[in-house]
C-alpha cells in the first residue's frame, strides 16, 4: 500500500497556527484529503510520480478540482485524473454520503417549518451556501435510493451463525405532536468472522409486531443459519426470536443484566457486587460459573432480595455463549458490539434534536448505519474461518437443544 506522505513548510504552519482556527482546520483537512488521493493513485497506477515500475498500470495525466460540502464548510479538493483509466477514490462516496444526509434532513426541517434560526446557521455552516426545494429533494432521492436498495438487497449469500439486535429511539414529528420512534439494528457475524449490518427499520415501538416484523424481513431476504441471537431481555424479542428463528438460541446481553441487577441493588453493595459479578460472567466454563452464582445469591440474598431473583431469572440465558470457545465469547456475550454504533446514532441525533418525520429518521440513521457497516466489514475477524468449520457441528446441536428448551418455558411461562 502507498504511503501517505503530509509536509508542510515553516511558512505554512506559521499561517496555520496564526490564522482563523476553522480556516485552518479547513486547510488541513484538505492537505490530508488531497494526499489520500495521491496514494490511492499511486496504488491504482501501481508506481509513484517518476518511478520505473514493471507493476505499471497506467500513466497521470493531471488533476481536476472538485469541492466537497462538510461541516467545516466546502473544502476544494485536487482530484488525480489518468490517461487510460477513471480514477477512483473513496473519500467522496465514504465522506460525503453521511455528510448529505445531515445536510437533507436539517434543510428538510428548515423546509417543513419546524427549524429555529440555530438550526438555519447550522445549515449554512455545513453547507456553505443555501439550498433551494428542488435541489433537496433530489438530495433526498438519492439517499432514499440506497437505503431502499439497502433494506430489499438479498441476503442469500450471508451466513450468519450469530445476529446481535437492539433498538435506538429518535423523537420525530406526528399528527402535530413529539412521538419517539424506534430504530431497529440487527448485526451479524458471519461464519468467515466479518461483521456486516444486515438490516434497519423504524417502528412505532417495540412491541412483538415490530421485532417479528424486522426480523421475518431478514429472513425472507435470505438471512439464514442463525444459531445464536444476542440482544436485551425485552419480552417482545424473545417472542419474536420463538416465533421466526425457532432453531436459534437466545443469549441474554450480560451488560443488560449487570445493570438490571445493579439498578435493584442498595448503593452501599453495589461496587463489590460488580466486582464479584463480572467474576461470574469470566468463568472458564459453565460449572464454575453457577458455582460463583449460588455463592453470589448466598451473600447477597438477605440485603438485596429483588437483585438476586433477577440473577437467578436470567442467568440460563445469560449462559448460553458458554456453548461456544472461550476466545470468542467475550465478543458475544452481549450487545456490546452494537453500543459503538448507537452512539454515533445518538451523536447525529442531537444536531438534529426533533425529526420532522419518521422517514427523515430512517434517512440519516440508516445512512449512518450503513458507514458504519462499511467501516467494519473489512476490519478485524473474530474468528478465522476454519475455526469455525471445526465448531459449527457441535454448536449446531447445542444451540438447537437450548434454543427447543427456552421455547418450551417462554410457552409455559
């Protein structure tokens, strides 16, 4: 991979550091912007500038200018061009697909009425210029456009052994009143160890209607093999898991749990109950793991009765990752991996305050949503592939066991 070189000179940095501080950041960010772009070239050319390379693929041929709208203002960028081939880079479709959809949903509110005169200087801050009706609602279109293509894309060719759920509420405008709206996520981890968000939706709530009808749409894409789904303790979840992915088994998300049990805990006790807590939840195996909960429940039971039910009620479920290798279950023990994500959500939410609509949500969360997804589709894995292979059998049949075991009791219950 090219290296990405920044140098600036002693005038430069003088003018940096004695310049308007957004000036600067604007400057700098360009600098680093039109460098990226060097070296994407380079690598697609496959020799730097003047180098004799027999990996030659192609040869410069100039720049061209081309601004891009941000929150620091529109930033001019020198984008590489080459003699036979388009040059392709991804800092404006990364960049800027994000960037549009703040900018469409906060003109949008402008538009509709609903805006103050900060959210109007806001407006012009990230864009730098106005915008009329027309020219937002192409805006608009072209996002509606991937998120469509997003929400109905198949998902056939996605094995995902293990699917991690949770929801994220948004307050939007509706028959003249505030309402909060629930964004449903659901994120898998396919059985190469990648990661990739699968699907986004906005409901009025969580009931069972919501969690079935999110989760039937995946698997009516496609979504397939799914043996362990990790999520909360809401009712309407563990309904809609029985009823759609009767052959996968529920892992109750410990961080949820940790807390229900903390938050019935007196003050007083609650630090050295956590402390003996996540002794708990790190056991090497199963047995250990209710030995320390029965000496939790032995301890505690007298000064913290309700917080003791709750670690008895759920700490079966809680314990179903135990079916998988100590190395991996750190990463699935919970909704963990969903947190990052639902704070950039909450990040972008508060630009935003009140949404003028459902659909606006489903715009500017789900555009979030699939950068993020982007961002971590080629990151680490969690497991290589061929562990996998060497596990899938038996977790199959484990997981199929629990997973007939939790449907019999949420039946009786």
């Amino acid at each position: 991979m090219a290296q990405i070189n920044l140098t600036l000179s002693q005038e430069e940095i003088l003018q940096v550091l004695s310049g308007n501080r957004d000036e600067a950041l604007k400057f700098l960010v360009e600098r680093i912007l039109n460098e990226v772009m060097k070296a994407e070239s380079e690598e697609q050319i496959g020799a730097s500038r003047h180098e004799r390379s027999d990996d030659r693929q192609d040869y410069r041929n100039g720049t061209r200018e081309r601004e891009l709208n941000t929150r620091i203002g529109t930033l001019t960028l020198k984008v590489p061009r080459h003699r036979n081939q388009p040059f392709h880079t991804m800092v404006f479709e990364n960049y800027k697909r994000s960037e549009a959809s703040l900018i469409a949903t906060m003109v949008e509110m402008v538009i509709a009425g609903v805006s103050t005169r900060k959210v109007s200087r806001v407006v012009e801050t990230l864009c730098g210029t106005s915008f009329s009706k027309s020219t937002v609602s192409e805006l608009c279109k072209a996002l509606d456009k991937d998120i469509t293509e997003f929400k109905t894309s198949s998902l056939e060719a996605v094995e995902a052994p293990f699917l991690m759920i949770d929801a994220t509420y948004f307050k939007a405008r509706e028959d003249h009143k505030v309402v909060s709206k629930a964004f449903l996520v659901a994120l898998a981890i396919k059985n190469d160890g990648e990661r990739e968000v699968v699907g986004f939706d906005v409901f009025d709530g969580e009931d069972t209607y919501s969690w079935q009808t999110f989760l039937s749409n995946l698997k009516e894409r496609g979504l397939h093999s799914v043996k362990m789904i990790i999520s909360d303790a809401h009712k309407a979840i563990r309904k809609s898991i029985a009823k759609v992915f009767p052959d996968a088994a529920w892992q109750r998300c410990q961080v949820h749990l940790v807390r229900n049990i903390l938050d019935a805990t007196p003050k007083s006790y609650q630090k050295g109950l956590q402390t003996e807590l996540r002794e708990l939840f790190t056991a090497t195996d199963y047995v250990s793991a209710h030995k320390r909960k029965e000496e939790i429940i032995a301890d505690y039971s007298d000064v913290a009765e309700r917080a003791m039910d709750i670690l008895e009620e759920g700490f079966e479920d809680a314990m179903t990752v135990m079916v998988l290798p100590a190395y991996i279950r750190i990463k699935l023990r919970s909704s963990n991996l969903l947190e990052r994500l639902n704070r950039e959500l909450k990040r972008r939410s508060e630009v935003i305050g009140v949404f003028p609509n459902a659909t606006s949500i489903l715009r500017l969360m789900g555009t979030v949503t699939l950068e993020y997804s982007d961002s971590i589709s080629y990151g680490n894995r969690m497991f290589a592939p061929s562990r996998f292979d060497e596990m899938n059998e038996q977790i199959t049949r484990e997981f199929i066991a629990i997973a007939q075991k939790q449907v019999q009791l949420l039946e009786a219950a």
